[in-house]
C-alpha cells in the first residue's frame, strides 16, 4: 500500500502545482503525467485484485 500512497501523494502535488501554472504546454505535460498517475494506480488495484482470489 506503500507505493498507492506515494502515487496518490504525487497526483495531489502535481494538482496543485498545475493550478498555479499559466502555462498552457506545462499544464498539459503535468496533465499527461496525472493521467499517467492515475492509469498507474488502476494497474496496482488490477494486481491486487488479481491476487486476493
């Protein structure tokens, strides 16, 4: 569970750090990477699910 919260934590930064850019190319790269984040934490959910049964 370690590494969920890690990502979690990241995806928060990277939030907040996009709502204080005013770049239009930054903030889609920090998008992208939130999105990657997140795709990452479903695969983890995915695996442990796989496991559990």
């Amino acid at each position: 569970m370690n590494r969920v919260e890690e990502i979690k934590k990241k995806i928060r930064d990277l939030k907040l750090k996009q709502k204080m850019t005013t770049c239009r190319l930054e903030w889609n790269d920090i998008q992208r990477e939130i999105e990657n984040l997140y795709v990452e934490l479903k695969q983890i959910d995915t695996d442990n699910l796989q496991y559990e049964e």
